[in-house]
C-alpha cells in the first residue's frame, strides 16, 4: 500500500458535494476516493489517496463532485489547484481554476508543465487533450453578430455562460449595485425626468454635484489648446494622422488660415510635417436619432490642425460635413465665439460616436471576445499560448454581453441618448468600420508610423505605448521561444494553426486585404500576433476607456447627441442656440452615469502582469514572467517621474491603471 498527499487549493472552503478523485499514471490508475472533510477555516485542505501500488509517473487526476445528503441540491465548486506529494516526495502541481457543478461536474487535470501537441508522447495525455477541447466546443460556439461584424459568443445572458469565465461574486454584486445606484452615487436621480435644455455653463456645474472627473477639463474644454490636445492624449487618440496634402472635399485656402500659420503658408507647414487631419467620414449619411421624437443632429466633420513652433496642437479649420458647399462653411478660429465654439462641440460628439463604436467597442471590446473564444476552443489547457492568455480573457465574455444588453440593444443607451442611435450604430456603422481593420492598424508601432505620427510633439500615447509594446513584446518573445524553439516547431503544431485560422474567420471574416494571417510559418509571426494580442485588450483598452469619465463627464466637452443641426450660415450663432444644440438635462446624466460605470474600476482589478492563477510550471517560463513583472514596474515609476511636471498628467498608459484584460 503506498499513499499521496494530496493538497487541494479552493476558494470555496466548503462544499455540500463529495468530491472524489482518481490518480492516473503511467502504469495504472486509482479507484475513485473521497477527498475527506474540508476545513470552514481554510482554503487550503490535505487528504490521503491511498494505491496497492505505485501508479508510476504521475499524469493526470481526474475530480468529480457528487451530491452527499441532499439528493436534489448541487453546490458548486471552485478548485483553483492541486498539488500532489507522491510516494516518493516529489511534488506535482496540477491546475484547475473551474468550478464544478451539476453542469460540470468531472474536470481532467494534467501538471502545470506546457507542452506542445507534437511533443506529447503519451496516449492518456494526448486523449485528455482532446477530451478538453471537446467538452470546450460545446461550452463555447461561435454566433453571428450581425453582418460584416465579428463573431460573438453564443450566449444571451450572463447566467449562460459557464462559471469560471463569469464575473467573481465580488464583480458581479458591484456591477449590479452601480447599475441601479450610480445615478444617486453622482447625485442625479432628481434630474431623471428633465427635458428641459441647460440654461448655464454655470447651472450644469452647481447641478451635477459628482466629485469633478477632471477640474482640468472643466476649466479648459473650450480653448483651442486642449481642443488639439486631446487628439494626442485625450480619450481618443487613433483618429489623427499627418496631413501632407488636403483632401479634395475640405477647400481650405491660405486666405483662411494665414493668421493661424502665423503668417506662414499650408504648403510649407506641410512639408515641415506641421498640419494634421481628423477625418470621421465613417459618420457620413446617417440621418440622426429620435429622441423624444425629436431628430438629433449628427455630423462628419473634418478637422485640420497646426503643431505650432510652442510645440502646441490647435485647431485651424472645421468643416462639418463632408460635402463642401454654401450651406456647409469651414469654420475657422477667427469667426464669431459662439460659431467656432458650437464647431468644435460638434467635432467633439463625433468624437463621441466614433471612439465608442469603432476604437471602443469594435477594435477593443469586440476583438478581445474574438481573441478569448478562439483561445478557449482552440488551446488546451496544456497549450503554452492557452496559459499565456488566459489571464488576458478575464470577465470579457460578461461584460460584452452586458454592453449588447444595456448599451447597443434596442431599449439600451445608444437608442435612447446618442445622435446615432442603436440601429444604425451596429447595423451600418460598424461594418463601416470593420472594413477599415486592419492588423497594421492594431500594431501600435505599425500604426503610429502609417498616421505619420513619429515626431509629433507631446505625443504621450504613442511614448508610453511604444513602451508598452516593447516590454509585451519581449515578455511574450522570451516564453514562447520556451517551445518554439524553430519555425518548424510553428508549422507543426495543429493547435496553434487553428487558433489563428478562427480569429481570421469569425474575427476578421475572412477577409485577406485585412492583412491578418491565416495560419503562421514564422516564430517571430506568432510573437508579433500575440503581442498585438495582449496589448490590444490590456494597454489599448485602457487607453481608449479609463478616461471616458474624465474627458466626459463635463459634458459640453463630449455630448452624446446635439440637438440643433449646425449653422449653415455664419454670424448667426448665439449663446442660446449654443445650449440649445447641447442635449437636454436627462439626456446629459444618462449619458454620464455610464462614462462614470464604466470608468470606475473594480475592487478585483488586476493590473498587467499580476496573474493570479499559478499555470506556468517551467521555471524558464516564470522567470520570464519575473522579468515582465520587474519592466512594468520600472516603467510604472518613470511615468510617475515624468508627470510631475505634467499639467495635466498621463496616466491611462500607467502598468498601475491597465488591466490585464477587458474587464470593464
């Protein structure tokens, strides 16, 4: 008789079920034996498995609950790991991190050592790999969104989803607290029934009595200065680009913007690399949003701004829609206040639409699903890209079906408080901007480049991006050249082929012109995909998110809808019209109830590189992950270091404030 120790880690110190294990090894298998009593006052229990004989090298332990007592109740679960003492001292950890349930209530658990399906040289091992995506690929289908948009995931509620990729109980309890409550958190509840206009800059700011996002941005929404400066560092910093030769729908002259360009001309700044564009013609045709049975109004402006000599970025042409003519004039800095105020407030609410819907929802939030389903269905558990991700998949299913049902469905947000609507936002506009993603456009380094952005001044995105491209890329270079050891250990693994081969078909849809591969033949191929991967749903979502309530929560300087349709003539705007055109009093704290819920961060954040699942057993691995671990805070402190003399310190790109997954 030879006996294992076996300590089994769980969140859930107790649990109504019995729950038995069974040892397999390379020579035979246990019998089924019950894992005795659990401790109320501990996460960590010790049981005997007791074997005729040695079962030899240790592969596999399988767990199965079953009810004890109560013959109609099942109690879920949570196994985080196992480690396994064998007769003759060594120690075995084993992974888990599921629940078991009357759903799922048998989990086959293999050690923590990653391995490569051309690599496996056992039968039991190679069989449970393939148990495990099966079981996967029922749990987790493939949907179709909505057409020429990515794939989703086949689940309608959170509650369909399986447990261990829904929100922790703390999550989910605060979620459900914020929906209903941030409107009284932010003391707002009285003003949810108001249709009436904001009558003051004065009475929205004694009105919305919230802690200030920003005060920064209260007292500087309107200048030029931090107009330019938020296509930078703003909230949305992917829509500007250099500027060598005007488009031929935007006629700007010389005559126009000579004051602007400090007596200079177009064609010079051009060539010194000074003049920049904003263009939102993916916003082009939309007829606008009913609210209240009233049309709201919404533009495709385009926006041409100058890096002056001071090293500022300011505004110096505004043309609203994309169509010159009479009725549609390029509004400079030196028209009336009220004309080129009420133009750049216009430019600001399309702003609104397509960070939300296109660098937001599409390029974020939508690809992280693509990306965490392709993973799960694709990638045993085994697999060394499966444990370098899954930190990365965290609550993405959740909160993704929460934004379908709360914000882009047919009774949520955007039907009720956004100029475009829901209809149109996920019916003609998202395919708009899908068939603009490309693989370029998602590699910062690439991207930056294409826009022409290298040598803009004051560009904090792009510095502290770059970084963080750089410390992902060499942290994901450093583990998996752990396995792929030659591009002929690329080209042979089976698992790793059908991984990209999904994210190009549900993701991208097939489509070549993407630029996204379709299956890998090059080490260097995965390590660039995967950290374009990880730095897509941790660093550039927090990017494009965390300063949502920040830049917005002033509202005039991010309005989700106007009302008025813009000045077809000049010198005809007033300060009443002004406040007419912004969207009325219920309008406004809807809309910054939900920047504030999803800018607020949760109690169970977990920054970059804080993992707390144990899954790499290979110390090269871990040391890797040490060493990601010691960049991030390194380059945490120099960001520290450099906003100190900041007046409006940069912060979204801080390893502090970037989760490791889109969780929000």
């Amino acid at each position: 008789m030879v006996e294992y120790t076996v300590e089994v880690h769980s969140t859930t110190a107790f649990t109504l079920e019995e729950i038995y294990i069974r040892l397999t090894g390379s020579t035979c298998e246990s019998k089924p034996q019950v894992l005795h009593t659990f401790s109320l006052s501990s996460q960590v229990h010790t049981s005997k498995v007791s074997c005729t004989e040695s079962v030899g090298t240790l592969l596999l332990v399988e767990l199965e609950a079953k009810p004890s007592g109560f013959k109609y109740v099942f109690q879920e679960w949570f196994c985080a790991k196992l480690v396994v003492t064998t007769p003759e001292g060594e120690k075995v950890h084993f992974p888990c991190y599921q629940w078991l349930n009357s759903k799922n209530p048998i989990v086959s658990l293999r050690n923590d050592k990653a391995t490569l399906i051309n690599k496996e040289t056992n039968t039991a091992l190679l069989n449970q790999r393939h148990q495990e995506l099966a079981v996967r690929h029922q749990n987790f289908k493939w949907k179709e969104y909505h057409y020429k948009v990515p794939y989703i995931i086949d689940a309608e509620a959170a509650s369909d989803l399986p447990q261990e990729v829904r929100f922790s109980f703390t999550k989910d309890i605060e979620m459900k607290f914020n929906a209903v409550s941030v409107l009284v958190e932010l003391e707002l509840e009285s003003l949810i029934a108001c249709s009436e206009s904001w009558k003051s800059l004065e009475e929205l700011h004694s009105l919305l009595r919230y802690p200030t996002p920003k005060e920064y941005v209260r007292q500087h929404w309107d200048s030029d200065e931090f107009f330019g400066y938020q296509f930078l560092n703003g909230l949305n910093p992917m829509v500007i680009e250099h500027c060598s030769k005007l488009p031929h729908n935007f006629p700007v002259t010389d005559d126009m913007v000579k004051s602007s360009l400090g007596g200079s001309c177009l064609k010079r700044e051009m060539q010194n690399g000074n003049i920049f564009l904003c263009d939102y013609k993916r916003l082009s045709g939309f007829e606008g949003n009913l609210i209240d049975n009233r049309r709201q109004s919404l533009t495709a402006p385009l926006c041409l701004l100058y890096s002056t000599p001071e090293k500022k970025l300011i505004p110096i042409a505004i043309q609203l829609y994309q169509e010159p003519s009479k009725e549609n004039p390029i509004f400079l800095p030196t028209d009336s206040k009220w004309d080129w105020l009420l133009a750049k407030t216009f430019v600001r609410s399309a702003e609104f639409h397509e960070h939300e819907l296109n660098f937001h929802l599409l390029r974020t939030h939508l690809l992280a699903e693509v990306f965490s389903l392709a993973t799960l269905r694709n990638l045993p558990s085994a697999h060394p890209l499966f444990k370098l991700l899954m930190p990365h998949t965290r609550y993405t299913f959740q909160i993704n079906i929460m934004a379908r049902n709360l914000l882009i469905s047919k009774d949520g947000i955007f039907k009720k408080y956004t100029a475009i609507g829901c209809d149109d936002a996920v019916n003609t506009f998202l395919p708009k901007a899908v068939s603009t993603l490309t693989y370029s456009s998602l590699c910062l380094p690439d991207n930056i480049k294409e826009r022409g952005l290298e040598n803009i001044p004051n560009y904090y995105y792009r510095d502290d991006g770059q970084e963080f491209w750089d410390i992902i890329h060499k942290f994901v270079r450093g583990v998996l050249t752990c396995y792929y050891k030659t591009d002929g250990d690329v080209k042979a693994d089976p698992e790793l082929q059908k991984w990209i081969s999904d994210i190009f078909e549900y993701g991208f849809l097939k489509k070549g012109e993407t630029g996204i591969p379709r299956s890998f033949s090059k080490v260097e191929e995965v390590v660039k995909f995967v950290t374009m991967v990880i730095f897509t749903v941790s660093a550039q979502h927090a990017a494009v998110n965390n300063g949502q309530f920040d830049f917005g929560g002033w509202m005039p300087n991010l309005p989700s809808s106007l009302r008025l349709p813009p000045p077809k003539k000049k010198g005809e705007s007033t300060e009443t019209t002004f406040f007419q055109t912004l969207p009325d009093v219920t309008t406004t704290i809807h809309g910054l109830a939900v920047l504030f819920l999803l800018s607020k961060q949760s109690s169970d954040h977990y920054p970059l590189g804080v993992y707390t699942e144990d899954l790499f057993g290979d110390d090269e691995a871990r040391r890797h992950i040490s060493e990601f671990q010691e960049d991030l805070c390194k380059r945490n402190n120099e960001i520290n270091t450099r906003n100190r003399d900041l007046e409006l310190p940069y912060d979204y790109l801080k390893p502090a404030n970037v989760d490791n997954s889109v969780a929000l």
